[in-house]
C-alpha cells in the first residue's frame, strides 16, 4: 500500500477527505465510469492455466477488489505488505479472525464488555476446545489475563458502553508474550484510529455501520499485515463462503467517498449532545470518549483523531427509558449506529448486554446539530410526564 497509488489517485500527503473521495479507485480509462459499476459473476472466462487474479466468484471479484484497496488505503495509508478482505457481515469477519488464527487447546482473551454476540462466540470457541478469558475493556485490565494466550481480542471503544484501553501498551503487552492481537474497530472507523498503527496485527470492523453509514449494506472487513495470519483468513473465508454480494460492495465503496464529512459531523454533533445530556440531572453513567471529563478521555486523545458517534447514558428506569424513545421526532428507535439518520435504543431490551433497564445508546446522525439536541431535550422534558 502507498501514498502514490496511482490506480486510486491518491499521491502523498492527501488530506483525509481526499482520500476517502479517491480510495481504491482503476486508472481513469476513456467512457468508462470513474468507479465501475458491480460485477455480477459466478465464474469468468478461463481458457488454459488460470493465472489470472479472477476464477471463480467465491475466491475473488473486481468489485471487492476495489473495495477492498479503499479500505486498505484508510485502514494503513502508506503502509507496505497490508491486506484487507471484505466480508458479508462484521460478524462474518470476527469469524474469521478467530476461528482461523485458534485451535484447540488454544487461548484467546475476550472482552467482558463487548459486542452483545461475543458471547455466543464464546460458546463456540469453547465448545472446539479453545479457552476464553475475559476482563473489561477500561483500565486495560485484559493485561492480567495474557499469559499464555494465542490472540487478544480488543474492542475500544466497547460497545455500547464506550470504554477505551491503551491499544499500544496491550499490543506490546500481547507480542511480548507471543499473542496476536486484533482490534474491533467498529465504533471508531479508520478515521478515528488505526489499530496498525498502533501495531495491532489485525484491525477488524463491521462495514454495517459508520463506515457506509447509511443503514442499507451488511459488510465486514479485516486488514492486516501480508503473511501466514491474513492467509489464514483469506482461506476461512473461501472455506466458509462468507462473501459480500457485488451490489453490496459496490454500495460500501460508493459510500465511502462521504466518510470524512460524516464522520466529522457526526463526530461534532455527539460532543454537542452529550456536553447537553451531561447537565441533565435524570442522566446518570454518561459516556462520551470526546468529554474532557470522560474517564477514557485521556486516553482516547492519545490514540483517537474523532471519538466516534456514539453516546451512551442512563435513564432513571426502564419505563422512562421507553418515553423517552418514544417521544423523539428525529430519532428512530432502531439497533444500529452510524448512519446518517440518528438512531437509538434501551439495550437491555436484548438482554445480553450487563446494562442497567434504563441504559440508553444513542447514535448521532447528519442532521443540523440544533435541531438534534434540540429534540433530544424535548424527549426528556416529556418523558418526565
């Protein structure tokens, strides 16, 4: 991967914004489309050997590979010898990474605080064989349970509750002991941080969300450094046929030309709500990795350029909880974050998350900020009804 690569367009010291318009685009061919449109096939011409990049439409696919150098180009800009595999899900690509770096016998450290389905991953793990610990995210407590594992799991920040640990001093922590490390980046994109950068081996994301942003396209990806280990991943997914259908890729690329403008106001807009939601007296446990008083803060503005979308807090019960949803205009009651259309839910409603009933994750969208906060404020005035 360079910062001259000449088939996206995208020459040395690009602004970021500049590069999510240009990322992974072909050479620029006479009357043809600046990002081709998606390449619907099952198989391609191959007559003799096949020593061509595109056999058959479960290993590989134009589509995807333009996708895929987008997010390579955001994911390690600069960076030599990195790869990045989509997938059909975020899931899809979790999968990937842990199923095809563990055996049994095997140990892998998983976070306490994770994304709701880490416990069902769990339970498979288990099940092959492959011990699971796990401790918070927050004051990088998974240091204590390194010893002896195969790979370390991190999600920072945590979903939902926007916990964040010292990635570098846990990648150190992990290599010393002879552990991968991978890094769920979900909540944070490329453009909030670079978990290569900070030397994690793989840095693993669901594309469902901010990164496409508009709540229409399933997607996963996984970028690491070129080598056994992303082999590794590139064989799971041709194993298990965990693949993006062209249409999908396609959408992910097209929208990833906006991720900076989103990004940025989604980022300004959340640090609006959450410094209003912190002088509300019914709000309790407020997080927001971009408050100065966040107890991540600190760490966050170490190795985070935006602190995501995202802001959770409590309200006093679970029927308050539920006015409050109710009675927002310009929020949809929906469980996803990251699109242009806010969205928000009480997430003990799943059940899985160890989050009080009145616990709320609220995900900031493009609207004018004012008009947002504005609404938020409505809610709760009515909600105390």
């Amino acid at each position: 991967m360079s910062d001259s690569n000449a088939a996206g367009g995208v020459v040395a010291g690009s602004g970021e914004g500049t590069r999510a318009v240009r990322a992974g685009l072909p050479e620029p061919v006479k009357y043809e489309p600046t990002l081709p449109g998606p390449v619907f096939a099952a198989h391609f011409h191959l007559p003799g050997e096949p020593t061509g990049p595109y056999t058959y439409g479960r290993d590989e696919n134009p589509t995807w590979t333009h996708l895929e150098r987008a997010v390579g180009e955001l994911e390690a800009p600069g960076q030599d010898g990195v790869e990045t595999l989509v997938f059909a899900s975020g899931m899809a690509a979790i999968s990937s990474v842990l199923f095809s770096q563990l055996r049994t016998g095997d140990t892998v450290v998983l976070p306490s605080d994770g994304y709701q389905a880490l416990p069902l991953v769990r339970a498979q793990l288990e099940a092959y064989g492959i011990e699971v610990r796990t401790a918070p995210t927050g004051g990088d407590a998974q240091l204590g349970a390194l010893d002896g594992a195969k790979l370390l799991w991190i999600e920072s920040p945590s979903n939902p509750g926007l916990d964040v640990c010292d990635i570098r001093r846990l990648v150190e922590a992990a290599h010393a002991r002879g552990a991968l490390v991978a890094v769920d980046n979900t909540l944070a994109t490329p453009l909030g941080q670079r978990p290569l950068e900070l030397g994690a081996d793989f840095s693993v994301a669901s594309g469902t969300k901010q990164l496409t942003g508009h709540g229409d396209v399933l997607l996963g990806h996984v970028t690491g450094r070129s080598g056994e280990p992303m082999t590794a991943v590139r064989r799971w997914r041709k194993i298990v046929g965990a693949i993006p259908g062209p249409m999908e890729a396609w959408l992910a690329h097209r929208s990833i030309a906006t991720l900076q403008m989103r990004v940025d106001r989604q980022s300004s807009t959340a640090l609006a709500v959450a410094r209003v939601l912190r002088g509300r007296p019914e709000v309790t446990g407020l997080r927001y990795p971009g408050l100065p008083d966040d107890p991540s803060h600190q760490v966050a503005s170490r190795q985070m350029r935006r602190y995501g979308c995202v802001v959770s807090f409590t309200l006093p019960t679970r029927a308050r909880a539920e006015r409050f949803l109710d009675r927002l205009r310009l929020v949809d009651d929906a469980t996803s974050f990251g699109g242009v259309r806010s969205t928000a839910e009480r997430r003990g409603r799943w059940g899985g998350d160890a989050v009080p009933e009145g616990f709320i994750r609220l995900s900031v969208g493009a609207e004018d900020p004012e008009d947002l906060v504005a609404d938020v404020l409505r809610a709760l005035e009515e909600s105390a009804r």
